[in-house]
C-alpha cells in the first residue's frame, strides 16, 4: 500500500534533515519518538497510530514584538556551497588542491592496509575531494570549514609507525584524517586549512542570539514573555540534549585535565554534563553528583559558561516549581557561584534569570536561592579546589561553615566562614579575639600534619583549605595524624617584651619547644635534657609516679639518639662483571639471599633495640632533672624554658635548609662572567668562611638580619643586615639569589617563595627600606608589596613551606 505524501514527507525530513549544524537523520537518537525540545523538531502522535502531527519549529529570534525566522532551506544554503559536477582544474576558488591518501573509515591505519588516494581541493569554505583529477570526476564529499573547524600538524609518532605524515582536520559531523609521504607538503596543507579557518566569522549558537534579545528586551515585558513562549531552547525540557547550547571547537584536543581523570572533546563533554544534570532531579542525595560536576568545570574551564547556560534552562519554567527536583538545580548553581565566575554575558542572562525569578516566585525558596546567588556573585574570585562535601551540605542550606582553628598553648577557636572567606580574615578575627592588636610580632595561619607544616596564604581562600583536608583524610593512614588549621607566629619582631602571663607567651613558648623538637636550636645534650623536664614540669606539675608521661620525641629531639646508633654497614657492591653478576644473581635467589635478608632483619631488630635502651637512658635522666624542678609553677617553667631557648643568638630567625651553590660578583660589577655555570666559589670577605665551597647551610631571616649557619653550630658562619642586602629573587624555581654588596649568593632550595615572602615581611613592617626590584625574573609573588597595605599582626601572601618535623612529632 502506498505511503499517504505526508508520510513520504516525513521520512525524508527523517533520514536526512540537518537543522543549525545539528543532523536529525540519525534512526538511533530518535528511536523512542521522544522530540527533540533542543532542536526544536517536534514529532507528536495524537490518537492512533495512522495520524501523526508533524511540528517543525525553529528557535526564532523575537525582537519588536514581531518573530524573526530562520528557515531550513537559507541554513542549508549557508553551510554547504553548492558545486556542480564541473571541471575540477578549472575551479577559480581552490586555494590548495592535490592528492592526498585518506582512511575512507576512519579506522586506525594499519601497514598492511594503504589508505585510498583522492584528489583534495580547498576552497575558502569547505574541503572537498573527487575520484581523480580529470575533467568531470565526481565529488565524493566535501567538509565545510567554520570557525569551529579545527587541524592537527602531522606529528612524528604517527611519521614512525605508519611511513606518512598525518592531517587531521575537524568538522561538525566527519573528521577527514589524512596522509602525505612529504613533510613540506603536509605542511603546506595544515597552513591552509587553518588560514581558511581563521577567516570565519565566530559561530553563535540560537542560544546566544536569545541571550542579546533577552538583554535588549529587559525593559518590556511582553516581548519577553514572547521570546519564551516561542523558544523552547531557553525553557525546561525533560529530553535529552544533544549538542551544547555554546559553541565549542570539533574535535579539540587541549582540554585534557590533568590526573587520573579522562575526558573526551568539550562538545561531548558538554551534552554529557547536561545528563547528569536531569540525574540531579531524582536523587535522593545530590552532594556527590554535585561535587562531580563541579569537578568537571575546574578540570575543563570553557565548561563553566555551558553549565551556567543549562541550569538556567533547566531553572526557567519548570514543571514543578519550587519542587525537589527545580530545588536540586537551584542547590547546584548555589555552588557555581560560590566556585566558578562566568563569562560577562552569560553573567548578565544569568543575573536577569535571578531577578525574573525573584519577581515571578517571591519569598519562596527559589527567590531565596536566587538572592543568596546574587550576593555569592559578587564575592567569587575563582577556587582552587571545588567544595567539600561538608561545604556543598552547607551552601545546600545557605549557610556559613564553622572553621575550627588550634591555637598553641590555648583552646581551639571556632569561627564561622563562608566560601570567600580568605586566611587574613581569619586572623584579623583571632589576633582580635585573642587580645593581640598590640602585638608588634606578626601571626598567620598554618597547614599543620605530622610530616609537614606550611604558612597559608593571606589571600587564600579557607574552602580551599579544608578541601584539601577533605582529601588528604582518606589517603593518609590510620596512625597519621589528620590535618589541622594552627594560629602562630609567622614573623618574631620583638621578643623580649612579651608579658608572661600573656597568652603570646604561650604561643612564643610553644613555637620555642617546636623549634627544640626539630634541632634547630644548637645546644648541649645537658641543656636538651633539661628543657625537656621544663616541658614536663609546665605540662604536668610536680613529678608523680601517676602523672601520664608524654612520649620521649614530644619531648626530646629524635635526631640526637639516631646520633648515637652506629652507621649501617653498607651493602656490597653490585659486581661489574657479566658471569660474576650472573652467580650474585643466583646466589640471591637461593639460601645466600635469605642469609641476607635475615641478617638485615636482625641488624635492623639490634638497632631498634639500641634505640629503646637509648631512649630509656635519656628519659630516666629526664626524670631526674624533673624531680629537681619541685615547687617551680607553671608560669616560671615557660619563661625558663623560654629564657635557655633564648641564650642562642639565632633565636627569633625562621630557618631554611639550603645549599650554598656559588658566591659570585654580582652582575654589573667588575670581572663579572655572563653565567654562574661554573662560576667558582670566592670568600665573601676575608675573614668569612662562606664560600670556601659548596656547603649545607642554615639560612635565617631574621628582624634585623640574615645569617648563615653550619648546622648544629650555636654560632653564624656570618650574618648581614639588611642595609648589605641590595636585592634578592628567584634565578629560577629552585636558585634563591641573595645579593650581599657586590657579590651574589645563590642558595639551592624548595622553598624559594617562602624566604623571599618572610624577607619583604620583615622589610615592611620594620619600615625598612623596600628592596629593589630583582633583577631576575621571579616566578612566585611580587616581593615588593607596599608597607601601608600590610595589616599589622598579619604577614602577606605566603606561599607552599613544607618543612617535615622528625618522626613522631606533630609540633604539640
């Protein structure tokens, strides 16, 4: 029985009907009858079977109160350039033509299989290639070139494995792959391409185009209401989506987030993102697809403004407003905010969203979602890290987190944060809180673990922070200790009038024991052992057999028995000999190899045993020095302890572990070479022996002046103060370069930012002069930051410092 001519109709539009650079021929994406809102293209059935209402409505464009049309037929005309089965040398717009091999499949080229070879000709809008060069050849397909057309230069792995240099371009809907057995001419062929590429005007997608109308329309109602009416792309839609609603490149390759996540084109990446979105209405706990999401943006950047643009659809109109499922999308662009700030007009839609929302449904809850939204947008300067889930239950509910800060010496502090709250803000509250404007020494916030302690940021944001926390909690061990937020001093300007009974007292005398703990306090073992019964006595009171005893590394410097044990033997050497290599190897693998690791075993077990008896020697000595402290109060143990710690000169400096590389002459001065590579090492001065050769140093930055010194000596090798210093700066990432009248030192180190952040601290609030501006390119923060924008008791950005405590401390 013939088909009725409408039904003929329908299934050409079916099987062939491409509509703004989206293709609807495809049987597998319409397979369930669902329409595609997305595209406009609507198939209905009403009543049975044989009757079928066929809608075919394009996202139009109203402006004026009259609907602006774009019709099929002129998209069609618009992207594909219409040919005649011509003459193809007597084309007058190719630009390139030549022939070129092509994998009609675009499978992965292997050598037994050669591709096809075609004649290819470029014009300024599309690619096109035929069966040969002759007059009349046929055109066997042809890719039209956009702006969002993108080419890869042939590479010189696939050169290697196939014998041809590759071209790969782009398109919307094909990926022409091919292959030249000349590099020069595979060249010839990206640059074309990619000319003809760069002189197309920019793409706009019709959800663009509705975002300049709603924008120039804001003031009059009815237009607006008929913008929505007649677009459906800008409205809730239940069905899937299958292309962004921004313009991405085809097939771009340098969207790869780093780590173990994957991802595939941004277009992909995009339509993928919007199912997990309609997820989102049927979940019963949102948080973990939230995060996901979120995670995605921060890995993918050019996503933000795509997922800004769907949950505004998602969020207009819905079926059920102010319902658990429109209350999960207004949760998600809560977090948005608050993480990622969109581009300036996807932030102008998105602001007239809110503001059309909070006039359509006000106090409900989408007009509180929407006001808290507006503030958040305001506030947002980028993240580092996405929320945690205890942020995202948070921000679910608009609410502040509480931040749970350890203060040495003292309680932990509890205060409330947002997630713009910043480190600086943090401790302005906690130097006012704990009664320390006063102070003229400087605090700051610290990352403190078991293996490392680092300064945060006065410009990071606390969020940030506690998602890293987040993390590191299920990767670290059961035994270590979690990660936590400390108060401390970050720059010590005055020390010798802190009032005892103060609470800076405190935190000077726990900073004091941290310093003892990790050996940067050069002493006697007497005088070790006699601060460690002062702890005890502050601690615990009088000796009590009773009295919980801490364990001997809270206590004592781990890194003074380890002293005492005898070196480890080494192994033997690996033979150099092939046949003698050969018998070791055999040898191992028999009864010789687990004589070996037996007698290793045991060796290890005698050292562990040495180390206990070690430890029980200094603790009963300990002890004894404690029971001689009976009656002492706890306020005059601290001030003793304090008072010993204080008698080394250094006391007061921050300490970093370098490598003293070279003293060279400065650059501009006399003699001067043009490198350091193989610059040999000068004394500084005469009776200075820094620069004698390549040493291990401790560097202190100090109020007043920066010193060297050998580690474990009491005494500087030599000091500076800062009218010597003329400049300092990274030379690179791990060279920090000290210049010392007119000589250069360069100290190898990790923790280059750090020391040159600490040195314009002290500049700064001693009124010091500024340092000049290195002479070297640096790679961290600027290190001449204004004196009157650094708030007192505060210390400036402050970068990563990782210095690990011994084994088993955690810095009390």
């Amino acid at each position: 029985m013939p088909f009725p001519g409408g039904l003929w109709w329908l299934l050409c539009c079916r099987q062939g009907f491409t509509l703004l650079r989206r293709d609807y021929g495809d049987a597998d994406r319409e397979a369930d009858g669902e329409a595609e809102e997305e595209a406009s293209f609507e198939l209905r059935a009403q009543g049975d079977q044989a009757s079928l209402e066929v809608s075919l409505s394009q996202p139009t464009r109203t402006s004026s109160g009259s609907e602006r049309s774009l019709l099929v037929s002129e998209e069609m005309r618009s992207l594909i350039v219409e040919k005649g089965p011509g003459p193809v040398e007597e084309d007058p717009d190719a630009l390139v033509k030549g022939w070129l091999q092509r994998e009609v499949r675009g499978g992965v080229k292997t050598p037994w299989i050669r591709p096809r070879k075609y004649w290819f000709v470029l014009t300024p809008d599309s690619l096109d290639y035929y069966s040969s060069n002759e007059k009349g050849a046929k055109r066997l397909g042809s890719l039209v070139l956009t702006s969002l057309c993108s080419v890869l230069w042939p590479d010189k792995q696939t050169y290697k494995e196939t014998g041809y240099w590759s071209v790969t371009v782009f398109g919307r809907k094909h990926c022409y792959r091919l292959y030249s057995e000349h590099l020069n001419e595979a060249v010839r062929w990206v640059c074309a391409v990619q000319k003809v590429i760069d002189s197309k005007a920019p793409v706009q997608t019709p959800t663009q185009l509705l975002m300049r109308d709603v924008e120039e329309h804001c003031g009059s109602p009815e237009v607006l209401e008929q913008i929505y009416r007649c677009n459906p792309i800008l409205r809730y839609t239940s069905s899937p989506l299958y292309a962004p609603l921004l313009p991405f490149p085809y097939g771009s390759l340098d969207q790869s987030a780093p780590g173990p996540r994957s991802y595939t084109t941004l277009r992909d990446e995009a339509v993928k993102l919007f199912n997990s979105l309609q997820q989102l209405e049927s979940q019963r706990d949102p948080v973990p697809l939230i995060q996901g999401i979120l995670q995605t943006c921060l890995d993918l950047p050019p996503l933000v403004d795509e997922i800004y643009c769907q949950l505004v659809k998602q969020t207009t109109e819905p079926p059920a407003p102010g319902g658990p499922g429109d209350l999960h999308y207004w949760q998600l662009l809560t977090c948005m905010s608050c993480t990622f700030l969109p581009s300036p007009p996807v932030l102008r839609f998105l602001r007239f969203h809110l503001d059309r929302t909070e006039s359509r449904f006000p106090a409900s809850e989408m007009a509180k979602y929407a006001c808290f939204i507006r503030e958040a947008l305001g506030k947002t300067r980028g993240r580092e890290c996405v929320p945690s889930l205890e942020e995202i239950l948070v921000l679910m509910r608009r609410q502040e987190m509480v931040c749970t800060v350890h203060c040495p010496g003292a309680a932990a502090c509890s205060v409330a944060i947002s997630s713009h709250t910043t480190a600086e803000e943090v401790a302005r509250e906690l130097v006012s809180r704990l009664g320390l404007s006063q102070s003229p020494n400087l605090f700051a916030l610290y990352e403190q673990s078991r293996l490392r302690e680092q300064p945060v940021g006065s410009s990071t944001l606390l969020a940030d922070v506690l998602t890293r926390f987040e993390n590191l909690a299920g990767e670290e061990r059961e035994q270590d200790a979690p990660c936590r937020l400390c108060f401390k001093h970050y720059g010590f300007l005055d020390t010798d009038n802190v009032p005892r009974d103060s609470l800076e007292f405190a935190l000077l005398f726990e900073q004091a024991h941290e310093m003892v703990l990790r050996g940067y306090v050069p002493t006697s073992e007497e005088t070790l052992q006699t601060l460690a019964a002062l702890r005890l006595q502050s601690l615990n009171s009088d000796f009590s057999t009773h009295t919980p005893f801490p364990r001997l590394e809270e206590l004592f410097p781990p890194h003074v028995l380890h002293a005492r044990l005898p070196a480890p033997c080494p192994d033997p050497p690996t033979p150099k000999c092939r046949g003698a290599r050969l018998r070791a190897g055999l040898l191992a693998g028999g009864l010789w190899g687990h004589s070996l690791a037996k007698q290793r075993a045991e060796r290890d077990q005698r050292l562990r045993g040495r180390l206990r008896e070690e430890g029980a020697s200094t603790m009963a000595a300990i002890v004894e020095k404690w029971k001689l402290l009976q009656g002492m109060g706890r306020p005059e143990a601290m001030a003793a302890y304090v008072a010993l710690v204080r008698e080394w000169p250094g006391f007061g400096s921050t300490l970093f572990d370098v490598d003293l590389r070279a003293v060279r002459p400065r650059r501009g001065s006399v003699g001067m070479g043009n490198g350091r590579e193989g610059v040999a090492l000068t004394p500084l001065s005469p009776q200075s022996p820094v620069g004698a050769g390549p040493q291990r140093l401790w560097l202190g930055i100090g109020a007043k002046a920066v010193s060297l010194y050998k580690p474990g000596e009491p005494e500087p090798l030599d000091s500076f103060c800062y009218g010597r210093i003329s400049s300092f700066g990274a030379s690179d990432s791990s060279t920090f370069r000290l210049s010392v009248e007119d000589r250069d030192l360069l100290f190898e180190t990790s923790q280059v930012d750090e020391i040159a952040q600490l040195l314009t601290t002290y500049l700064a609030s001693t009124g010091a002069r500024r340092p000049p501006r290195p002479q070297e390119p640096a790679p961290g923060p600027p290190l001449d930051p204004d004196p009157a924008a650094l708030p007192r008791g505060l210390c400036p950005v402050a970068g990563p410092w990782q210095r690990p405590p011994p084994t088993g401390s955690f810095g009390s």
